[in-house]
C-alpha cells in the first residue's frame, strides 16, 4: 500500500534579529508524489510576493494511513453581494439559518480581525475565545485534497481549493457549528460561510477594497470542557477532502452573471442617457482669452489661467532656461535623487509669498491635498470637512482613514455642533479658500477660532485663491487682512499662477513631518526642474505686477453689474461666478449652444456638483475686455 506523507513548508524572513513570517503551505501525499510537492513548496517559498526568505523549512512525516480520515468537499455555492454591508447581513442570515445565536456580534468580531494567522475559536453562546494562544489562533494543519493531482498540476497558491479544503476539515471537527472568513488579501473581499448543513456558501463582496480587515472564526457549540478534543482534531488529525475543485466559476449562479466588461458598457449607456457621460474638447494652439477649437477662435470663459500666464512669454523662457541648465526628468523622487534647484528656489519662494517659515511642493495640487491630509492625520482622528470641498479633499480624507465628518457648506454653527459631538477629538478643519465650483469665499475667521478654541488644525486649500483674491493676490488671509493663519495653506501653480504643481506652506515642524509621510510625495518622481522654474517665475510675476490681480477683480465686478442690468443676480468675490440652471440637459445644451456663438463656458454638472445643480460656471480672466464681458452675459442672457 502506498504510504502518504505530510509535507509542510514554512518560509521566514529575519527583521531586526526576529524572524518574520513569510509563506507557509502543507501538502499531504503519496510518497509517489513528494518530491514534485516538495518542489512546488520550495518553488512557492522562493517566490512570494512578501520578500525572498532567508530560512526555508521542509519538514516531511510519513502519516499513519490507518488515521486519516477521508471527507467529500462542501457542496459550493455563490451569492453575489454588491456592497459590504449587503454580504455582512448574507452572512448573519446563514448563521441564524442554522441556529447560531448573537451573529450579528459574531460577524461585528470577525471584521475587526487583522494580522491573525490562526483562526479565532469561539463559543457561540458565550462569545468567549477558547484559543489557548489568542495571538495565534487556532492552526488547521495535516489536510489536502485527496486527488493531488489537482494541486499538483498548479504550484501557484490557489485561494479558492485552499479554502474548501480547510472549510471541509473544519466543519466535520467535533462541537464545530460552522466557520466564517473573509479574506485578509486587500485585493480581494470576499469570504465565506461554511457548515455541514448549508455547505461552502461564498460572498463576494464583505468588506471594501483595500481594508487589511481579515481572519476565520470556527463558531463552537458544545461543553467548552471538550473544547481540547476539537482543537487536537483542528491540528492533528490527517485529512483528506475528495472532489475538490479548482475554481468555484462553474457553478450556476455565477454562469449567468454580466462579465464586468458587459457592465461597464451597460454603464457608459446608462450615462450617455442621463446626460452625464463625458468628453473632451481639443484645444488647438495655447491658452489664453482666445483659443483654437476645430480652427475656430472661441472666446475662453472656462479656464483657471486667471491671470493669463500660462502663455506668458517670460515664464516660456523661465522653462527654457531652466531646460537648458537641468534638462527634462528629475528621475527620481525627492527624498531619493530628484531634489534639484529649482525644487528648493520654488519652496522658498512660496513660501515668502504665503508668509511661512517652509514649505512642500508637490506634482499636482491633487496630490498636495491627498499627500498632505493623508500625512497629518490617520486612524483615531477625526476630520471635519465642508460639504463642498474639492475632491481632493475628499480622496485625502479617505487615504488618511480618519473618521470624516461632513459639516453644512461654509455653516460655522453646524462645524461647530459637530466638532461638540467629538469632544477631544484630535484632528482637522479643512475647507477650501474659495470653492470651486460656486465661487464664494470660506468664512476663514469665523473657522479658525471654532478650529483654535476645540485644539484642530486647519487646513485652508487655496487652489482658486492664490493669485485671485486678497488686495495684491496673496489669498484669504490677506482677504480677510488677518495676522494669524491656517496651520497649512495648500495651493496649486496650475491656476492662476499659469504652470503646474501643488503647494503645501506651514510652520517647518509640519512641512518636515509632511515630506516624511506624504505618500504622494515619497513615491513619485519629483516634478520636472523645469516647470518648477516655471511656477517660480508666475509667482515672482504676481508679486512684480499687482494690476494683474487688481484687473481680474475689476472685471469680476463688471460681469456682475452687466447681469444685474439684465435682471439677474450675480455675485462674487472670486473669478468664478456659476449660473445655475438646474437640469444636466440643460446646462449641456446651454454650453453648446454658446459655443456655437463662439464662446466656451463650461457646463458643470453631477458628479463635480450636487445632482440637480448643474451650472455653467463663468470663469473670469484679468485679460479679458468690457467688450468680452458683455458678450458673454448677452449671449447667456439669449438662452435663459
Ligand atoms: C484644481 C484644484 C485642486 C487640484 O489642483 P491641480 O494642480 O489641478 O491638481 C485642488 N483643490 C482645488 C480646490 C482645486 O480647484
């Protein structure tokens, strides 16, 4: 008779004189088959994503075949959840389905598993663990499936045989109700339910993208004294699962489902019909108050080159010059070979002309706001944001995994009502300077004392700010003509100041604090040398040439008095002033048809802005003439 071996494989690292897990397997198989299986073990311990290990070990033991214990795998089936909260409830169903008490509790435990390797043994009545190492868990070991052939045939890991594997061994442990997992890899969300009577029940959507959330809990029923029996069964007793496949694709439910890229094309439809789908205008030549558009002039109404520098013939130079001297790439990151002059001139320039003591700068103001906040704030604080904040706020909220709380659009009695809800709360207040798509002005004063007199910080993003309001185009504060400022001013050199790249200004504690944390920072190539030339000289201009600034805010004033003389109520401090119209068709036929006028201002609509409050947003440049100006209000007067 053929003598059956167990082999196990168990891969580690050394960090810091530890040793450090990096992959384990077991195989169980004949002795025809050990060296092919020690083979795919070692191959698999060589090659795993976690890091080339410095130990590997093999240990094989021949099995007492009179002692193993041979099973038929768990029928499986799949439901299909579209959200997490949707395959939580699944699961909590399944359970009581079979008649296991407190399964919201015991669902509510197994998402807050992280970092176990072992499996959590729980007593379903009490919710005591009854893992003797609760650190480790409870180890399945010595199970395979009894046709190695399936696993032999591929060496890669397979998630989905494993699992039905260990699920089967489980389930038939004596004083075991049922197991549930959900997978610890942040790719994937799945999980399962497992028991004899409802099988091996797949969910394919528990937990979200990217959570580390992950673990399996073994639901114990039974006198907790005979709890040793099911632990000497879970780790000792050899088995063998019969009829195991290697992915669950074939099963019925699945078959019929929509490929994800048929949904995707039932998506573009669905968006096309509500007037949301998206896409671009070609602008020939370069940006200014006229452009190109299939060889037309058309009048810009529609750009955040405020103070019309992109195509300003001293910051060409600046880049050419600075081309000349540092070339094209920086080639590295920052804080490994890509921090050149130019980078160093930039941040001490904007920061003089924030009034800082330092200052980060970053590829795009998207990543400033994403590095910055994602930094500065983690698990355990809380943010507080307006509601209208730029989505780049709101990605950096999101990467930080700060608890987010949304405060009414500019509503300082609402800010602080919720900072109160939160007492002691560590964390921040952020808003932007001037909102992007309706143009109105944060009450900064109001929200620094709030901040100040509860222990937040601020930070005060000033992408439409910079260059736009203040007397001489400092910002906010100079708006509000204040002394004490927001802890971070953030800005971007792609609006007003005409070339590209984002700006994080503070004390020099938190600039340090942001380059050693901000991912956008740290792992991205640092901005060519030659644009940060660029968004030097933009802002040197601005402090050289204040009309630019003083024009813009003329002509701002201008396009309200024409409209208020054509019966409609216009204000705004900024260069954007929005005309709300409501509908999505609305506001796309408005903005064609006033291109075909010859003019380009941009219907703005869901998701930039709520649904409902579509908008064509007039964006105002210091270039522009009276004469332009009345075009503009006349002609969006015509189709009112
Ligand atoms: C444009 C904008 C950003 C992003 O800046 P980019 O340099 O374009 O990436 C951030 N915040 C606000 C409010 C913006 O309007």
């Amino acid at each position: 008779m053929n003598k059956i071996y167990s082999l196990k494989m168990r891969a580690a690292k050394e960090l810091d004189g530890r040793e450090k897990h990096v992959s384990g397997a077991e195989r169980l198989v004949p002795e025809s088959a050990v060296i092919p299986a020690a083979e795919s073990l070692v191959n698999r311990a060589l090659h795993h994503s976690n890091g080339t290990p410095d130990i590997i070990n093999l240990k094989i033991e021949l099995q007492d075949r009179s002692d193993i214990l041979h099973l038929d795998a768990l029928p499986v089936r799949t439901i299909k959840t579209h959200t997490s909260q949707e395959g939580q409830e699944k699961m909590c169903e399944l359970l009581k389905e079979i008649g296991v008490p407190h399964a919201e509790e015991i669902v509510g435990m197994l998402l807050k598993i992280r970092g176990m390797r072992g499996a959590m043994l729980l007593d379903s009545c009490t919710l005591e663990r009854l893992e003797k190492d609760p650190l480790r868990g409870v180890r399945v070991t010595y199970m395979d499936a009894a046709e190695s052939a399936v696993r032999n045939s591929n060496p890669e890991k397979n998630h989905f045989s494993e699992a039905l594997i260990l699920a089967t061994k489980v389930v038939h442990a004596p004083n075991i109700q049922a197991e549930i997992c959900i997978s610890d890899d942040t790719d994937y969300c799945t999980g399962y339910v497992a028991s004899k009577e409802l099988g091996y029940v797949r969910i394919t959507k528990l937990k979200e993208q990217g959570s580390r959330v992950g673990g399996r809990i073994f639901i114990y029923d039974g006198d907790q004294a005979d709890k040793e029996k099911t632990i000497d069964y879970l780790e000792k007793q050899s088995v063998l699962v019969h009829g195991v496949s290697l992915t669950p694709d074939k099963f019925p439910e699945e078959a019929h489902l929509p490929s994800r890229i048929e949904e995707i094309r039932d998506d573009l439809n669905k968006l096309k019909e509500k007037h949301l789908h998206r896409s671009m205008l070609s602008i020939e030549g370069t940006q200014g108050t006229h452009v190109k558009i299939n060889e037309n002039d058309v009048l810009m109404f529609s750009s955040n080159n405020y103070l019309d520098l992109a195509n300003d013939a001293r910051l060409k130079a600046a880049t050419v010059e600075a081309l000349e001297k540092y070339g094209v790439g920086a080639g590295g990151s920052r804080l490994i070979s890509g921090n050149m002059q130019p980078h160093r001139d930039l941040e001490s320039l904007v920061a003089k002309f924030k009034g800082t003591e330092a200052a980060i700068t970053f590829a795009t103001g998207y990543m400033a706001n994403v590095g910055c906040i994602q930094a500065l704030c983690g698990e355990g604080d809380v943010i507080f944001s307006d509601e209208l904040n730029h989505a780049s706020i709101i990605d950096g909220c999101r990467l930080s995994r700060a608890h987010i709380v949304v405060y009414k659009h500019c509503d300082m009695e609402d800010l602080e009502n919720k900072i109160r809800k939160f007492s002691n709360a560590r964390g921040m207040v952020v808003s932007d300077a001037v909102f992007s798509m309706d143009g109105d002005i944060a009450p900064l004063p109001e929200l620094l004392e709030i901040s100040k007199r509860y222990g937040l910080i601020t930070l005060i993003d000033e992408a439409h700010a910079t260059g736009v309001i203040g007397a001489t185009g400092h910002g906010i504060c100079e708006h509000f003509n204040l002394t004490v400022k927001p802890d971070i001013l953030m800005g971007t050199f792609s609006k007003a100041v005409g070339s590209q790249g984002g700006f994080c200004c503070a004390g020099s504690d938190i600039i340090d604090y942001i380059k050693n944390r901000a991912r956008s920072f740290i792992f991205s190539t640092a901005p060519s040398p030659a644009i940060a030339a660029a968004s030097s000289e933009g802002i040197s201009i601005i402090m050289s040439e204040p009309w630019r600034v003083k024009s813009l805010q003329k002509n701002m004033k201008l396009l309200c008095k024409i409209f208020a003389k054509h019966g409609v109520a216009a204000n705004s401090d900024s260069a954007i002033l929005p005309v709300i119209l409501g509908e999505e068709s609305k506001a796309m036929e408005m903005s064609l048809k006033l291109l075909q006028d010859g003019i380009l201002v941009s219907a703005i609509r869901y998701p930039t802005v709520k649904r409902g409050s579509a908008r064509l947003r007039i964006a105002l440049m210091a270039a522009h003439t009276e004469d332009e100006i009345k075009r503009v209000v006349k002609s969006i007067n015509k189709y009112i």
